[in-house]
C-alpha cells in the first residue's frame, strides 16, 4: 500500500506525527509518583533531622538543669526555632544526678502522614 506525502505527515523520528504526544504524556502521568517519592524522602530527613534535635535538646536541658537553670529554657534554645515550639523537656532529679527527657514534635509535610514525637534522654551529674 503506497502513502501519498501529502495525506500522511511524518515525525521527526520517522514514526507517524500523532506519536510525538506520547512521551509527554507518560511523563506527567509518572509525575505524580516522582513526586510522592521525593515528598517520603525530604520526609525521611526531616524524620532523622528531629531525633538529632532531640538528642540535642535533651543534652542542653541536663546540662541546664545539672547548673540550676531553666531545662525547658535550654532544651528550646538548643533546637532550631522552627522546632522550639513542639518541644518538652521535664527534668527527673533523683540522688545526686538530673534526666531530662525531650520530646519534639515531627512535622509532616505529607498529608496524611502523621508521626510520634521524637524522645531522647540525658542524664547528668547535679552540679553542688
């Protein structure tokens, strides 16, 4: 069967012009799944970045509280200001030694996806 050139028109890869659409639309109906993997990794880090944080608050708030100073007060101090505001740290004196343990809320930036907050505990020795 011969093709007149003027009733069919080529692509540039020499496929029908029709296909040249075809890839477009395979990447954006992927698109949302690269999305919702790069939303679960960024997700992942921010998940690893809190429990740092608390680890960090919960040293600071010993040490605070080891001095007779604020733990709550240094535990806040010692987290990035965009986490101060989610985190807890009662101290627990018992004997001649502090414990704080710190609590920081985990943000979501996945909806639907909500997480327990980050504990860490420190101990230190009550500064006489």
């Amino acid at each position: 069967m011969a093709y007149s050139s003027g009733s069919y028109s080529r692509g540039p890869g020499g496929g029908p012009a029709r296909d040249r659409g075809q890839a477009a639309l395979e990447y954006l109906g992927f698109l949302p799944i690269l999305i919702i993997v790069g939303m679960a990794v960024v997700q992942l880090g921010l998940i690893a970045y809190t429990a740092q944080q608390a680890g960090t608050a919960a040293r600071a708030g010993a040490r605070g509280a080891s001095l007779q100073e604020s733990a709550q007060g240094a535990c806040a101090a010692a987290v990035s200001s965009w986490l101060a505001d989610g985190t807890s740290c009662p101290p627990s004196y018992g004997g001649d030694e502090v414990t704080v343990t710190a609590t920081v809320d985990i943000p979501s930036i996945v909806p639907g996806w909500d997480f327990d907050p980050a504990t860490r505990t420190a101990t230190m020795p009550l500064d006489h």
